[in-house]
C-alpha cells in the first residue's frame, strides 16, 4: 500500500513498520486484545497508567500501540478498528511497537457490533458512513474484509473441532460455555445473564442513574482515592432499600427526579433508609474492558455486605468523635450536657467494628489494580441500552476458589 502522507504522518500498512522507526505515522487496525499497564518514572517516582492495545490488519495480525489511558479511549474493546494518529514507530526490546505522544489522536471508525452483524455484502454501506478520506477508506475496505473472512473461517475452524470432540467430556465443556470473555459480553443480542472472570479497573461516581455516562463523571481509582477525602457523601445518599432508586434527587433546574413509585413494593411505596448511589465500575480481562453499572443490591455484595446505613452511622460517629476531642483539646476541662451526649454515644459505637474504616480499606483493596486475582462476575445484559447508559448491570460476584 502507498503511503499517504498528512499532518498525523503517512498511513503505513502494520508489515511496512520496521521501514518508519523513530517518525510518527498513522495506523488503521482492529483491536485484537486491551491489556492495562503501568509504568514509574524512575527519576520522579510518578506512576503512570498505559493502556497497551494488541492490533492487527490485512498485512500483520498482530501489532503492539502504547496509549495513554484517558476516558476518550476507555470506551475501546476488542474488535472496534480504529484510525490511529501521530504514533511514533519505536523499537521495544527484540520487536517494534507504536507509542502515543500528546499529539495523538485516537478514532473508532467501526464498532466491534457493527462488524459481528454484517455480512461481506454490507461492507460499502459501513465505510461510506465514515467520514474520512478515500486513501483512508481503501485501507478501511481491506480491513474490513480481512476482519469478516477471518471470522467466517474461525467459525468454519469451531464448527469442525465442534463435530469431532461432541462426545468427549460434554457436560464439562457445557459448564465452561456459562464463563465468556468481555469481547463475548459486548456481542450479546437478548436479555440474559452473563456469568465471566475479570479484574477490577476503577471505579466512576455518577450524578444520574438514568443514563450515568452523560454527566460529569469521577473517576476513583489507586492514584487519585486519596483525593477523595469525602468519598461517603459520595456514594451514600437517602434511597430507596427495595429498588435502589436515591430519593429527593434533583436535576439542574431543581426539579424531583427520582421515580415515584417503586416497582419493587407490591403497594408501590419506596422504603426509605441511606443506599449507595449507583456507580460504574470498569473490569477487564485480555480482551478489553466494560462499564458495569452498580446499584444497591449488588453494592453490598462488592462491599462485603457491609450496608450503607453501616457506612453513614459510623462514619456519623468517627467524624462527630474527632469533632468532640478537637473541642476538648482547645477547651479543656469544659464538658457539657452535649458532650455527656457525645460520650455516651462514642462508646456506645464502640461496641462494633468501625464498619467505615472498613468499607475504606476494602475500597483500596479493590482498586489495587494487578494485585488482585479476577473475580467471578454475574452481570444483567439488557440490550436495548447502549453500553455507554447502562447496558451491563452488575447483578452479584463471588472470589473463586483455587
């Protein structure tokens, strides 16, 4: 393929890379697998969040592109083709593999969906909705092709191995199909549970639980917990204890919200108490990540069952206890009726476990990416949501057992 030369540098096939080490150049692939990375800086000690994207197109299958994580390309999974731009070619030990600088830019041409559901016939009707230039296109095409034939001959391949080993160890092979991969979740077409293996990324504290990806977001994750010294008001508010639902929730114009009636009361009435706001949690495994939206219910179980109103009591009390004995240092000697209150309040809390230093501790413990082993997850698939509102809901997960 001639290579067409703009601002981001020329568009090369994956095989012509070896012929463009040290200059940047734009590249357009499919993702194959996504793999979270971590780098230090030895001279700052700063840590630094890398996601590594193994590639491919008609002349390579398989290519290695450093990106820097950001929540432009957290959205990415196996099997979207993106058009990579101002990657600069670069030899990593015995190989090559592309690196992203400030200056680049990062574009998903087709969906991983959008590839799945369309035969070699509909491939013109994909690349003219692209708006991109005609070099690009011609790269796009054969991309595209590459991609549709080599999972017609990957079906044709499971198909065979099918045929030949459907008598032998069944009942184990029909116990393994129940654990997917997150590229096999994204592909999901009818209402179902899914059940797979993955790692905790990070988690993304939202204002709406209608459509929680089209609002200002906050991304906690190992770096930035410290940052949030009032994580409580962040994730615990007044709910509802059947449905999940935050009661008394208000938009920008200060208008109610939250649902009036609860669909999971027989009478409809909500049943009041402190919940966790619903929030996202990114997982991922080889073959890329997903937003899981977290309600409640599953809230407590990712929580260790600790409840909410565990949460917001003892948290009440720690904050109320460093109050008094500030008050006490500044002013000793001075015990009033509310401090005889506060006393007897203390040490009655003190009876259980700090369930908030707890719940803190487990949080950390979470967001320890690469330190922790995959946990077995049981997630909702509710189609007719897009991935970005919601579509994959977390019902409950489990620790496997070695």
């Amino acid at each position: 393929m001639a290579a067409v030369v703009s601002w981001y540098g020329p568009l090369i096939d994956l095989s012509a890379a070896a012929s463009h080490v040290g200059g940047f150049v734009q590249l357009l692939a499919v993702v194959r697998r996504l793999l979270p990375h971590q780098e230090q800086n030895a001279a700052t000690g700063r840590t630094y969040q890398r996601t590594i994207a193994e590639v491919g197109d008609d002349t390579r299958s398989s290519f290695s592109v450093s990106l820097w994580s950001s929540k432009h390309n957290s959205t990415i999974i196996a099997g979207d083709v993106l058009l990579l731009q101002n990657i600069k070619i670069v030899q990593f030990r015995n190989g090559l593999e592309g690196r992203a600088s400030q200056m680049s830019s990062v574009q998903v041409l087709l969906n991983s969906k959008d590839l799945l559901d369309t035969e070699p016939e509909g491939i013109c009707e994909l690349i003219s909705s692209c708006k991109v230039g005609n070099a690009t296109k011609s790269k796009l095409r054969k991309v595209a092709e590459w991609i549709i034939h080599t999972k017609c001959a990957l079906g044709e391949s499971h198909h065979q191995m099918q045929v030949v080993s459907k008598n032998w160890k069944l009942a184990k092979e029909n116990e393994s199909a129940h654990f997917l991969s997150i590229s096999e979740l994204i592909s999901q077409r009818k209402l179902c549970n899914i059940n797979i293996y993955a790692c905790i990324g990070k988690m993304v504290l939202v204002s709406s639980p209608t459509s929680p990806l089209k609002v200002n977001l906050s991304v906690i994750d190992r770096r930035s917990f410290k940052e949030h010294s009032d994580i409580v008001r962040d994730l615990v508010t007044a709910g509802c204890k059947l449905c999940g639902s935050p009661l008394y929730h208000k938009n920008l114009h200060e208008e109610n919200t939250f649902a009036l009636d609860c669909p999971n009361n027989p009478k409809y009435l909500h049943v009041p108490g402190q919940i966790y706001r619903p929030f996202l949690i990114y997982i991922y495994d080889q073959s890329g990540q997903v937003p899981l939206l977290v309600r409640n219910r599953a809230a407590e179980t990712l929580f260790a069952n600790i409840t909410a109103d565990d949460v917001s009591e003892c948290h009440n009390s720690h904050m109320l206890s460093e109050t008094y004995e500030s008050c006490n240092l500044s002013t000793p000697g001075t015990v009033d009726d509310c401090g005889n209150k506060e006393i007897a309040k203390r040490r009655k809390t003190e009876q259980k476990p700090n369930f908030y230093l707890i719940w803190l501790t487990l949080i950390k413990c979470l967001l320890s990416q690469g330190s922790n082993s995959p946990f077995c997850f049981q997630i909702s698939v509710n189609p007719e949501k897009n991935v970005e509102d919601g579509r994959f809901e977390l019902v409950c997960l489990t620790m496997p057992i070695p």
